[in-house]
C-alpha cells in the first residue's frame, strides 16, 4: 500500500493551511514547492514537528525542485499574488499568467497523471490558462471557487438564523468575481427553503427579500470584504479548507456534489469555458456537471458572469497570455 502524494504550488498562506490540513486529516504525503528558497522547506519542517501532538504520520516535505512533486496524484496551485485592498481579482491577470505558465509546463512535465486543482486569481482564467499549457482531458483540470462561495453563502444564512451551518445546503454559480450568482432558490435549511424560514423570522415576504438580497451582494463581494481588513493578503483559510475538500473527494472516491469551475463543453448552453457549476466530484475528477434548469431571473444573471468570464479570456488573448 502507498499513501496518496498531494503536491502545493505555492507555499504561501493558502499553502501553509492546506499543508497543515492534509497533515492533520492524513490525507496522504504533502510535497510543497515555492520559488522563494526555504520558505517551503521551513513551513513544512514547521507543520511536520507538530506530527506528534497532532496525531499524524504522514510526510511533510517543502522543495524548489519540480523534480520532487513526481508520483502526486492530486496538484494544487496557489501559486501567484494575492489582491491588496482596492484590487479586483481581475487585476491580477498579467502577472498570475506568467506564473502559471510555467507551473502548468513543469506539471505535465513532472506529474502528467495528475488532477489539478487551481486556486489562483483571477480563477476562471487562471484554470482555462492551466487546461491550455497542460493538455490534460478537462475532467482533471478544475478550480476551486464554488465551494468556498457556497461555503460563504451558507454561514451567512446560518448566522441569520441563528441556526447551525451544518444544516444549510447553498450553491453559487458563474463566475469567481462579482458577478457570481448565489442561487436564492435553492438555498435551504434541512430541505426548507431558506427565504421561507426568513418570511417566518421576519413576518414579511418584502423583509426576507430584502434581507437575502444583501447577503447575496455580501456573498458576491465576501473575498474583497476580508482583503480589506487583512489589508496585506487575501483570504487564506477559507480558500485553503474549500480546495482540500475538493481533493478529499478526489482522492477517496467520493462523488460528492460541489460547485466547482468545471469546462463546459454545450453544458448550460455555455461551450469551451471554465464556470463555476454544481459538479460530481470523485476519483476521476469532474465526472459529471449537474445542468439545473434556471428561471429567466437566474438565466439572466448566470448569462451576465459567463460574459464576465468571457471578457476575462478576451482579454487574455488580447495580450497573448493565452
Ligand atoms: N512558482 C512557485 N511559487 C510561486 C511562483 C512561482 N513561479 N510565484 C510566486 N510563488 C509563490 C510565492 O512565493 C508565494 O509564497 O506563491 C505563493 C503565494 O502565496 P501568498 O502570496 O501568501 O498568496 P495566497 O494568499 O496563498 O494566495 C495565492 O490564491 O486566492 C488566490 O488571489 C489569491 O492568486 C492568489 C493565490
């Protein structure tokens, strides 16, 4: 029996809890290379000096060496910068392209087996980048952003309610930027339609609508929220837990239903693009993309970020970073 081998690109915030995370859960081995000399080999000696009290057994190793990420079955990339306050993710495009560029190169040269998980903004472009410089079939190229929307998208609803998280099932479709669409009429709690349970808080079919409209544009603009009291980075944690869930369903099988930058291929009438959809993850990557049927509201508004994302990929042409 072998363990899992889990390669991070980038060893900086997200790269550090996501180490940390895979260690705790022994998920499988953890190789994480950045090219900021010992940054990677110093978080890892780090995290791996806590194996005792943190009950795991699995290696965690940091590299500058592509060499060392051969044999991962699942890569994740963080690779790139973060937004400073004021920045949109879009703006990140020129230089985040570069970067990719050449971690998607090293990748199909070091590990062209495995399933690569993006994290890098602005993230629909950065996965469409990634799918072009690898070759690789698109079921094993995806991004993560859905789930950590979704994940948003969910606390606030449960924090509304005073009720608990757990319970709450919410999906995000569209595009990883403004324009992404938190889907008000699916969002349920314990299968109760979350807007009802407002109408019944508030005693009011105005006041629910009202008060879901802003968590939805809170959701929308949630990353930017935590950029601009971080001030120095953006959100690390949130990002980190969503992309592990992804990996988790990945390497152990588990066709779980997530929302996940996926290509399309004709899927919601949307044909060569990477967008946030409802996706069944599991051993072979996205297995199958879940098509719901959207009222003219939801269509209109899914329409709206597709074109976002399209323009994005524009642009990028545009500049030949694509
Ligand atoms: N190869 C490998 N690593 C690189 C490269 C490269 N060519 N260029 C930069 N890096 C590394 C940096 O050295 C840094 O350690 O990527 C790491 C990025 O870490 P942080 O700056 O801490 O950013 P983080 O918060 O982890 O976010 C990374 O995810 O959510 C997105 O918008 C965010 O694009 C950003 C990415």
């Amino acid at each position: 029996f072998k363990r899992p081998k889990i390669a991070l690109i980038g060893g900086g915030q997200i790269g550090g809890v996501m180490a940390q995370i895979i260690a705790k859960r022994e998920l499988g081995d953890v190789v994480m290379l950045d090219i900021v000399e010992n940054l990677p080999q110093g978080k890892t000696l780090d995290i791996s000096e806590a194996s005792k009290t943190d009950h795991f057994d699995v290696s965690v190793t940091g590299t500058n060496d592509y060499k060392d990420i051969e044999g991962a079955g699942v890569v994740i990339v963080t690779s790139g910068v973060p937004r400073k306050p004021g920045m949109s993710r879009d703006d990140l495009l020129g230089i985040n392209s570069g970067i990719i560029k050449t971690v998607g190169e090293n990748i199909k040269k070091h590990a062209p087996d495995a399933y690569v998980i993006i994290i890098s903004n602005p993230l629909d472009a950065m996965v469409t980048l990634m799918r072009q410089v690898t070759g690789f079939p698109a079921n094993r190229v995806l991004g993560q952003a859905g789930v950590l929307d979704s994940s948003r998208f969910a606390s606030f609803i449960a924090w509304e309610l005073g009720i608990s998280v757990k319970d709450v099932s919410a999906l995000v479709l569209g595009g990883h930027g403004d324009t992404m669409v938190p889907l008000i009429r699916y969002a349920n709690v314990a299968g109760i339609p979350a807007l009802e349970l407002f109408e019944r808080k508030y005693g009011s079919k105005e006041k629910a609508k009202e008060v879901m409209d802003k968590i939805v544009e809170r959701t929308a603009k949630a990353g930017g929220e935590v950029v601009a009291l971080l001030k120095t980075g953006s959100a690390f944690y949130s990002p980190a837990a969503s992309a592990i869930e992804m990996a988790e369903a990945i390497i152990k099988d588990q066709k779980r239903v997530l929302a996940v930058c996926a290509y399309l291929d004709g899927e919601y009438g949307v044909n060569g693009y990477y967008v946030g959809v409802p996706a069944v993850l599991g051993g072979k990557g996205v297995e199958k993309i879940i098509e719901l049927t959207l009222n003219d509201e939801e269509q209109a508004l899914f329409d709206n970020s597709v074109n976002a994302v399209k323009t994005l990929i524009e642009d990028m042409k545009k500049l030949n970073l694509l």
